[in-house]
C-alpha cells in the first residue's frame, strides 16, 4: 500500500470553535458518570415554538421537499426583506435578500467574496471564532479590533479608525456581543458610522442576537448613513426562535454581492430545505410571543447570574447588555482563565469557556452561557463559589 495522501496545507489555516471541544469533553465526563453543567453552548434551551414546527410539517404534508432557489424560496425573501426593513427602519427590496443554511456560511462567503490574499479584515477581539478562522482561510490579514471591558466590552471607535487603512476592505461587526454580551452604544455606533462611510471597506454586521437585547433599543449600522448599501446585514433563525437545528440565515446584501453570495451557495448547500423556509415564513410573520418570553426569562437568569459571579472572590462582572452570555473577569482568583475554565470542569463539573477561546485579548475572563435552566445555573454558581474556596 502506497503511504497515505496529504492534506491541504490551507487547513493549517482553518480555526475552529473551542465550544464544541469543550462539550466533547463534558460529554466524555458524563458518559464516566459526572455530573457536569453545561455553560459552554450557545444555544437557547428552549424548543422551536409548536406553530413553527407545525408549519414545517404541513410543508411537508404539501410536498415541499425538493431543491428549490439557491436564494431562497420568494414568500421567505419577502418576509426576511418586511422583517429586516421594519426592525431597522430601513426599504429593503426583496431582490436583496439571500438565505442561507444558517447566519454561519455568510460570514465564511463574504469574507471568501471579497477578500483577496492581503486584504485586511478588522474583526472584533474577543469574537465569535468563526470570524478570525474565515478571514485566515481566505488568505487575508485579520486585524483584531480589541473589545474594552471598562467600556462594557464595546470596542473604541478611535482604535477602529487607527486600524483603518487603504487596505481594509471588510469591517465585521456583532452587536450584541458573542462572547461579550457587549453592545455598541448609540454614539459609538454614530461615529462607528461616519468612519464606515469615509472608508473604502465593506462591511458585515452580524446582527444575529439583536433581538436578544435588554436594555435600550436594538441599532443596526445599516440604518446609518446610507450603509446599507456597503453591508452585508446578517441575521437568522437560531437564536430569535430557538432554531439552531434548523439552518437557516438570511442576509440584506449589497447589490454587487448578491450574484457572488448566491454563487457560493449554489457550490456548497444548493439550498436551505423549503420546508424549514416555509416555517422561516411563519416564524418571521406569526405570533412573537415565544421570542419575547424567551427574552424576559434570559433577562431574570443574567441577573442572577451577575449577581451571583459578582459575589464570588475575585470576580467582577459587568452586566451583559444583550444576548445569552456573561463574561466575567477572573484575574483576583489568581488562577489564569484558562487553567480555570479546566479546572472547573474537571473538578467542579462546570463547562466554561476561557476568554482566549474567542481570541488573544481576552485573557483574564470566562464566558459562562445562561442559555440554562434556571436552577442549574444557580448551582453552577455554588459549585464555582466552592471551587473558587478550596482552589
Ligand atoms: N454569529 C454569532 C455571533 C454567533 O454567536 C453564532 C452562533 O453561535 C452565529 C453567527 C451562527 O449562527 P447560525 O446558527 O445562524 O449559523
């Protein structure tokens, strides 16, 4: 037998997320008979709201269950452009929407579409890993735009315009924040706006936990300054209806970009099932009761969360604006983030991430998901106080 064929050298360049690690980890654990609480995923523990679910099922019934447009089915394009424009009061034509099998596969295609090796690509640090691996992959320079955690982990806007350079041709940005729980405050995102514009770079606001947001209005980039025009505005199912499973995304996407976005998806996924479409429809236009309970029971778990991490010796945290996850600081427990986020799984039972796990600035913090139950956070926060008195 000739030896075994070689990989991609483009592979060495190819991130990953450490979440799913970590949960492999736990998973191992568990099957050895611990008992671990599970921080590490970010993903709502409630199921898909029943009116959703019956609209895929009688989508099916109908027989929706063929290839259907790359873009995405025409009545979901329309519900995605009406939901899009009249949360960001902008017009969004249909024409501008493309779907997607999760918010996930834009980020990889945008970057993938206009980046070319050099180009570089200001990203935000900590932020979802996805980001820093796509830009990697395509060949461009990832410049890390540090998230402050004194400005309630929102990043400064003059380090965004001294990262700004005739080079940059994309900027990413997430509010709210993953990992942070961060938001991008009214003023910041205006000067945020006026330093977009003068910039010759596009732009992707990956805006997936917008409606997960608790205190003061949600605000897209898009809506300033005529920015629509230069940005991808990405956004999805998984996290506003408790749809991961699902995959499926959409975005508003410039002009110029449709055609190439589309392109990609015709040589990936060819198209997101028409039956998960179909209930897309319906979660975008029903009844929006679930989302806002969902909401409000998030918000009761981040202030016990907070509350409780800020008790624990050498914890500070900041009250997360938005999304599901808390990021406290861990730097008076005199343990390093990283070994601490070890040791609490292995010895307290409790999957955490450490802060480098979203990139290099973040080395004094966890990133605890509340996306549980309640009463297990609560003991997740006794176990971590134990840990934290015998360690
Ligand atoms: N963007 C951010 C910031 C996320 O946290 C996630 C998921 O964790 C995604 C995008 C991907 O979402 P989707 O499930 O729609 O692919």
């Amino acid at each position: 037998m000739s030896p075994q064929p070689g990989l991609a050298d483009s592979l060495e360049r190819l991130g990953t997320e450490t979440a799913f690690t970590v949960l492999a980890r736990a998973r191992q654990l568990e099957a050895e008979g611990r008992d671990v609480i599970h921080l590490e995923i970010g993903e709502p523990d409630f199921g898909t709201p029943p009116h959703i679910c019956e609209a895929a099922f009688e989508a099916m019934r109908s027989g929706e269950t063929g290839y259907c447009p790359s873009a995405g089915i025409p009545t979901l394009r329309e519900a995605a452009a009406a939901y899009l424009s009249n949360s960001r009061n902008l017009e969004i034509p249909a024409e501008r929407i493309v779907v997607g099998t999760g918010a996930k596969p834009f980020l990889f295609f945008t970057v993938l579409a206009v980046c070319n090796p050099g180009d570089e690509v200001i990203y935000p640090d900590p932020g979802f890993p996805i980001y820093e691996s796509a830009i990697r992959f395509a060949g461009a320079t990832p410049v890390a735009l540090p998230l402050i955690e004194d400005r309630d982990f929102s990043f400064d806007p003059a380090d965004l315009e001294s990262r700004l350079t005739p080079n940059t041709k994309l900027v990413i940005l997430n509010s709210p924040e993953n990992p942070t729980g961060g938001v991008i405050g009214a003023g910041d995102l205006e000067q945020t706006a006026r330093l977009l514009s003068e910039s010759g770079a596009w732009v992707l606001s990956d805006e997936v936990y917008a409606r997960i947001q608790y205190d003061g209005a949600f605000r897209s980039i898009a809506s300033q300054d005529g920015l629509i025009d230069r940005t991808v505005l990405l956004d999805g199912l998984s996290k506003t209806y408790s749809m991961t499973g699902w995959r499926c995304g959409f975005a508003s996407v410039p002009e110029p970009l449709v055609e190439p976005l589309v392109r990609f998806f015709v040589n990936s996924t060819s198209c997101v099932p028409p039956f998960v479409q179909a209930a897309g429809v319906t979660a975008l236009t029903g009844p929006q009761d679930a989302p806002a309970a969902m909401v409000e029971e998030f918000r009761r778990r981040r202030d016990m969360v907070v509350a409780g991490l800020n008790e624990l010796p050498g914890v500070t945290c900041r009250t997360p604006a938005g999304a599901f996850y808390a990021f406290p600081n861990v730097k008076g427990t005199g343990i390093p983030a990283a070994e601490l986020a070890e040791r609490l799984l292995e010895e307290a039972g409790v999957a955490v991430l450490a802060g480098t796990a979203f990139g290099a600035v973040a080395t004094d913090n966890l990133r605890l998901s509340y996306a549980s139950s309640f009463e297990s956070l609560e003991r997740a926060i006794e176990r971590i106080g134990a840990f934290l008195k015998t360690a």
